[in-house]
C-alpha cells in the first residue's frame, strides 16, 4: 500500500503542469463542460496513445477519468495512417460505449472530437496494467511504477475477472475482442481489472441459431503497429492460418498471465516483426512444462493449453473460470463482494458475518481499494449496517492514518449518527479505542464525542456501561465547556437516576478517572455537591464515592480546603461510618479517611489561629512603640471646611454671613467664659467660698441639652434677646460696687426691668427678709449668683447685637408683663411648668437669692427683698 501511495504521490506532482497541457488540449472539446480534470495520471490503448487524466463531474462532483487522444501525436504519420488511425480510435470508443458489464470499462460521457482531440469520460482509474507492468509512454513525467507490485491474489483474481468479461463478450454479444493485451487491461481505483480497447473487435455475422462467424482482417505490415493488434499477445493462427476465433481471445488470454507470472513481467519472446512472430510460433508448439516453472502450480496446465498452437485444444472462457485454481477463500470472497448487490439482506447479513475471518488472507492493498468499495454499497441500509460495521474497523486495523482519514471515516461518519439499530452504537463502543487512535482531533470533537452523549442518553444499560468505561480516554480531548455543558451532566442525571448498581458505580468510576483532567473548581462546583445527592447507600456506591474523595484530597493539582472538609465532606462521611452493609475493610478505609480529613482540618486551624494571635500582638506592639505625633496645623472647623466650594446656596438656614457671625458670638462666649471669677467679700470675718469662673463646662452642658428651647433667628441672623443676655452676663460679672439703677437700666432698657417685675418665675424668694431699698448686702446678688454654678446660657445662641435686644424686648407690646420669651432660655424641670426657676438652677439646688426661710446657703445674711430689686431696676 505504500508503493501504490507513493505511485499516487509521484502522479499528482504534475498535476500544474498537466493542467496547463489539458487546457491547451481540450479547449474547444464537449467533454470538458461536463468534466473538469485535474492530475495526468495514465496512458493506455493501442500504443498508449490515449492520455489518462484524473477528474470529476462538474454537477455532482462525482468522480471520473478523461480519457484525451490529441491529433498532434499523428504529426510522424502519412496522411492515410492518421485517418486510419483516428477511425480506428473512434471505433474503439463507440463498441465500448455500447456495452454494460462489470468487468468492462464503464464510460460516463460518450466521445467527442474537437479539432485538437478526440475524448470521453470513463469511471475513475488508476492506470493501465501496462503502465503498472513498466510501459510509461504518455505518462507524466517523472512516473515510475517499477515499485508497484501487484500481489499473487490480485493477478489471480485479474485473470479472473478478465475471463469473465471474454465469457460475456464471446457468448452474450458474440464479439472478438482480439487485442486482448496489457494495453487493453485497465485498473480501476478500486483495483478491478477491465476490459478496455476494442479498436480491433470483430463481430458476429452469422445469425443467432448458428455458430458464431467472425469477418477476419489479414494483418498488414504497412500499416502502422497502432493500427493493428498487439503481435506480442497475438494468437498463431492469425498470422499462419489467417484465420481466427474465440479461441484467440484466450490465446491472448493465456499470453498475459504468462507475463503476469514471469519473473521480468515479459510475454513469452517478445516479436518485433512477422518473421519472430512465425518462429515463436514453432516453439510454442513444443513448449514444456519445465519452462513455465514460474507459474503457479493450480495454473500452469491450464497456461500451457491456452497457449498452445492449435484452437480447438485451448480452454474456453467458461471452462477457465471454473479451473480449480479460482477455487481460492480469497478469490471466493472477491467475487462474492463482485456479486453482493445482486443478492437480498439474507444473504447478505450471512455473507457479511462471515467476512471478518476472510479478511486476514487478503492483502491490505485489496482490502482497501477492492473491499472497502464493495461493502459502501450497503451502508446506505441501517439493517445492514451492524453486519458490515465490524469488516470495516478489522480493516482499519492495519491502516494508517492517512489512509484510514481517506477511505473509512468518509464511510463511518454518517453511521456515528445512528441510534437504530442500536447494535451499531455497541460496536462503535467497543472499537473505540481504535477510533481514538486513527481518527482526528477535530472529527472526534465533531462526531466521536456526539456519539458517546447520545449513547449515556440511551436506555440500554450495556451501551450506558461502554460508554462510560471509554469516556476516560478522551479526558485529553476534553475541553472545560464540554466538561460542565455536556458530559458532567449527564453522568450525574444518569447516575442519580439509574435503577441498575453496575452503572451506578461505573458512573462513580469514570468521575473518578475524569478527576485528574478536570479543573479545580469544576470538582468543587460540580462534583462535590452531586456525591451526597446519590440516594443509594450499597458499599460498592460508598467505596466509589470514597475514591472520588481520596483523589480530590490528594491530587496536587486539586486538594479540597479545610473549609469544605469541615462544612461538606465530613458531615457526610462521618453518617456512613455507621452503615451495618460495610466490611471490615471497607470500614477501615472510610474510617481512615475520616480521620485524616479531621487530622487535615485541625492542624490547618490550628495553623491559622496561631497565625493571627501573633498578628495580633506584633500590632499591639508596634502601636506601644510608635511616636505620638501631634499636627503641626490647626484642624478645619467642621462649618468652614466647606466653605469656598461654592455649595453655599446648598446649605439651608443660614447663609455664609450669618455662619461667620454665629463663630464670632462663640469666640466672645469663650472670651467671656475665661474671665477671671469674681472674688467675694469677707463678711463677719467669713470669707465666700466662690467658684474661680461660672464653670464653661456646666454651662455648655446646658446649652447642648436646652438648644431646642431657644429661639430661632431672625431674618438679620441674629437671637432674641442676646443683648439683654450679654448685659446680665455683664451684670454678673461686675463688681457689686459698680452696680447701680442707672447702669442697671443701661444694660437691661426699660422693656427688661417690666419683664423682670412681671416674669412669673421670679430670681429672689417672693418673701426676701431684706429691708433695705437697694440691694442690700454687697455681695448677696454675687454670691448667689455665682454659688449656683448653674449657666445662664450657651454663647452659640446669641448674639451681641442691640437691635436683636430691642426686639426682644418689645415683642410682647412695650411694658407687657409676657415672661414666655425669657422662659425659653431656662432649662427643663419636672414641675407642671414645664421649667426650673432661676433661682432653681444650680446643680445642688441652691437658690440665686437666699430665701427668708433659711434655705440660703448663708442664712446669717439676708437676700434682697422684691422692692430692693424692684428699686434697683427703675
């Protein structure tokens, strides 16, 4: 098979220059636009002088041969001969044309002629038997069929069909081939011997109830050798008794397989004129046995009388076919697949089970070009399919990949799609290992892998239990998305679903074989979570789900985290380990894994924990050690850090103008709330215990708890009653020998000395013991007020505005006695008011103005009476 692909190889070389030859040839020809060809591939005919080229049907891109004369090749001949010559051809062409057999050259196109060329188109062929015996004439160049050799079956079986074609010819059409020679001989591409060339046939012109009568023509040696038979395979009786008969076809017969035996695949004395021709005659007559020692035995007795000198002493057609030398298992079994179409499914299905053990006596060569060929005639017929199915995998046992890409899997392919009969499937199964090994990556993405999906889609077990046994080997071939898309998927529906434990178990196995051509997370995602979903609990499903769980715990590239032994594998095994149907082995290895899976899951934590104590103290550490380091700038103050952004318009309530006055009145609050506190003096010798300052924090503690009893500002940004508030914080401030009505009246106005006489929550004791009309002692206002340490307001809600004042204090109608302003700045208390008096204020309860009744922080002294205050604000 080499040789004759090395033959193919050397042929297609030329095929740009045989193109370019072609198209110069068959410019105008009828032929070509039907056909188009390609490779010149062979020469045949009487002198070789039709050229062989390779081509194919332009509609249905069947194949073909075109066979080419080109007139040219007549240039060295007389005018007469080269119309001799071309009638000659003519002939040939249209006799062969009108005769149908197997083992005659089957034309597709009939002969056209064009001013350049005479041709047809013929079934596809590999060449003629001369060209493969050595003769190149009109071969392409270089071509070289010296290495092709054709084995002892195919001559046998050549001699055969060639007998066969002359039965039919002499007793069915009643025709003389009479050039019956290595020229006349063409191999098909599927390696068939046929008839060719009847340029010189003769047929019968006696009637039908008569014996065949044949016109004969005397051989002339003024006429081209072209024109006339070839004297090589030539019978006697031609030349010496000018006569001949059917007789000579077989003479001609036995002439070619003594050439096909001989050592150098040369006829018996080769004749270059008449004279030769005489004297080979002579000695054919007393030819022995001895000299035809290279023939085969079955064969030689039978050569020896088809070549002997007298007609009537030669076999006949029928008669050779039925030597015992075609008595052969090969030769049988070729001419049963020669005959097979005749036949119905019967016999067909028990010739086609038998074929296999006849397969190993036939060359691979035959198996490929003849056998192969035949058995494609019935794969069209799925009933027959599983018969012919197992024939064409035994031969693509022996071939390359080249050759198994080039004549089977063409065939194959569409049987992959069937599912009926499903004996097809299981074949397909159980020769899947040859199919890997032949078929490319590409098709096996493309046919093999649908095939096994549709057989885990089936319903028989046995193809369920193949199919899942042969999907490991293509784990190499897999990618992801096939993986998760097709084939994770249905294993897992096959495994959870099936009532039968064999496929079940495989199911767990073939996962398991998978696992280490899968990705990480696939296993994670997919694999993991289908194991406790599997309802059955039988020890060989726990073992097989076991492996899986060992294979993902130790494979390198796999490895299942702490995290998912801990939440999903180990909540499921540890209930299996108490299953009564495990033995003591199956136990032990359960109970094991267990153990390490634990074993793994504690020291990792372990790991971990240790790993962030130590974390935790190494930040301990380093906070202990690192330097404070304070900011060298001032902080942004939370109104201002927005400010220049242009979000001024966003911002509600108070406008930037009025945020930036809000921050002066805290500054002069804390302005205020530094001063030094004023210093009580000494009465009967005891001095006041006064507090440094009116305690920032007490008052700011106030304000934050009492903002929403304040009033809201008016339309210039500024509160109520803020200068009325500054005085009294002036007030409080001076020394109580400063004090008098005039700046009373100065700081307070008219409108607060009436708020203050008619406010319902008076500052002294409705009863003050003083009798004094002013003030009384100097420092009772002082000292009370200042013991209390209870703040009178927050700074952040006022405003040192005078306007502000005034409004406030005439917002009840002039001298209107309506405290309910003043009563927002006082804080909350638990009567029904709703507010602490003043004098209430301080956070140990002491009154601002000691009261008659000796609740005063000092009852030695007495506290101003109503009218002492009354006369000190007018």
């Amino acid at each position: 098979m080499e040789v004759f692909n090395k033959v193919m190889n050397q042929v297609s070389s030329s095929v740009h220059s045989t193109v370019s030859q072609l198209s110069g040839v068959l410019p105008g020809n009828p032929v070509t636009r039907e056909f188009e060809s390609s490779a010149h591939i062979a020469s045949a005919g009487p002198g070789l002088l039709w050229k062989i080229y390779k081509g194919n049907k332009r509609s249905t891109r069947q194949e073909a041969s075109i066979f080419v004369f080109e007139k040219r090749q007549l240039d060295r001949y007389s005018r007469s001969d080269r119309e001799i010559i071309l009638e000659t051809l003519r002939k040939g062409v249209v006799r062969l044309t009108k005769i149908r057999h197997p083992k005659i050259l089957t034309v597709q196109h009939p002969l056209e002629e064009s001013r350049d060329s005479l041709a047809f188109a013929a079934e596809p062929v590999f060449a003629s038997l001369a060209n493969v015996l050595g003769h190149t004439t009109n071969m392409p160049q270089p071509a070289n069929m010296s290495d092709y050799k054709l084995f002892d079956i195919e001559i046998k079986y050549g001699l055969l069909q060639i007998s066969e074609g002359l039965a039919f010819l002499h007793n069915d059409v009643k025709l003389l081939h009479k050039n019956i020679s290595s020229e006349s001989i063409i191999i098909n591409s599927q390696g068939a011997w046929k008839i060719f060339g009847f340029d010189f046939s003769v047929l019968n012109t006696n009637p039908a109830n008569m014996p065949p009568s044949y016109p004969f023509e005397e051989y002339s040696p003024t006429v081209p050798p072209v024109c006339q038979p070839n004297l090589d395979y030539l019978a006697p009786e031609c030349i010496v008794s000018l006569t001949h008969s059917s007789a000579s076809d077989m003479f001609s017969l036995g002439m070619l397989a003594y050439t096909m035996n001989s050592p150098d695949k040369k006829c018996f004395k080769p004749i270059r004129d008449l004279h030769q021709f005489k004297s080979r005659a002579q000695e054919l007559s007393k030819l022995s046995t001895g000299k035809m020692q290279f023939i085969p035995e079955g064969l030689r007795e039978f050569c020896k009388l088809l070549l002997n000198g007298t007609p009537e002493v030669r076999p006949d057609a029928h008669q050779f076919v039925k030597i015992p030398f075609f008595d052969d298992v090969g030769i049988k079994t070729l001419t049963y697949l020669d005959s097979v179409l005749q036949w119905d499914n019967l016999q067909k299905s028990q010739f086609y089970k038998g074929l296999p053990e006849t397969l190993n006596k036939l060359p691979h060569r035959v198996k490929i070009q003849r056998v192969v060929a035949c058995l494609a005639h019935d794969l069209g017929q799925p009933a027959m399919v599983p018969f012919i199915l197992p024939s064409l995998l035994d031969i693509a046992q022996d071939c390359s990949e080249q050759e198994f890409c080039a004549h089977i899997l063409p065939l194959i392919k569409p049987l992959m799609t069937l599912l009926e009969p499903v004996q097809v499937l299981l074949i397909f199964l159980q020769r899947m290992e040859l199919l890997l090994k032949l078929t490319p990556a590409g098709d096996i993405q493309r046919h093999v892998l649908p095939m096994l999906y549709r057989g885990l889609d089936a319903d028989s077990p046995q193809i369920h239990e193949l199919c899942l046994a042969v999907l490991p080997t293509f784990a190499g071939l897999l990618d992801h998305s096939n993986v998760k898309n097709s084939l994770l998927p249905r294993i897992k529906k096959l495994c959870l679903n099936t009532s039968t434990l064999s496929v079940r178990v495989n199911c767990l196995l073939c996962v398991g074989r998978l696992l280490e051509h899968l990705d990480k997370w696939l296993v994670i995602d997919e694999i993991l979570p289908f194991l406790p979903q599997i309802p059955s609990r039988e020890p060989a499903v726990l073992m097989g789900i076991l492996g899986i769980y060992k294979l993902a715990l130790h494979h390198k590239k796999l490895g299942i985290t702490k995290e998912i032994i801990a939440s999903r594998v180990l909540p499921f095994l540890i209930p299996l380990c108490i299953e009564n149907g495990l033995s003591i082995p199956q136990f032990n290895a359960l109970t094991t894994l267990v153990k390490e899976m634990f074993q793994i899951v504690e020291t990792e934590h372990r790991t971990k924990l240790e790993q962030l104590n130590n974390v935790k103290d190494e930040q301990k550490m380093l906070a202990n050690t690192m330097p404070v380091v304070s900011p060298k700038t001032k902080p942004i103050e939370l109104d201002t850090a927005f400010s220049g952004l242009g979000l001024d318009n966003f911002v509600p309530g108070m406008n930037i103008q009025q945020k930036q006055n809000l921050a002066q009145q805290q500054e002069s609050f804390k302005a205020f709330s530094e001063q030094p506190a004023i210093q009580p003096k000494k009465v009967d010798g005891t001095p006041k215990s006064v507090p440094k300052d009116l305690s920032s924090s007490l008052l700011d503690d106030w304000v934050s708890k009492n903002t929403t009893s304040l009033p809201t500002p008016d339309s210039q940004g500024f509160h109520k009653y803020s200068n009325a508030t500054s005085s009294l914080m002036a007030l409080s401030n001076a020394p109580t020998n400063q004090i008098t009505s005039t700046n009373a009246s100065k700081m307070f106005g008219n409108a607060s000395r009436n708020s203050f006489n008619n406010n319902q929550m008076m500052l002294t004791s409705p009863q003050s013991p003083s009798s004094n009309s002013q003030w009384g002692s100097q420092t009772n206002w002082n000292t009370s007020l200042t013991q209390s340490n209870t703040p009178l307001m927050g700074a952040s809600n006022f405003s040192n505005n005078n306007a502000g004042a005034n409004q406030w204090s005439n917002s009840q109608g002039g001298n209107s006695q309506n405290w309910s302003a003043f009563d927002t700045l006082l804080p909350s208390g638990n009567g029904n008011s709703g507010k602490v008096p003043m004098n209430k204020v301080g956070v140990q309860n002491v009154p601002l103005i000691p009261s008659a009744s000796g609740n005063s922080v000092n009852n030695n002294k007495k506290g101003l009476s109503k009218d002492d205050i009354m006369d000190f604000l007018s």
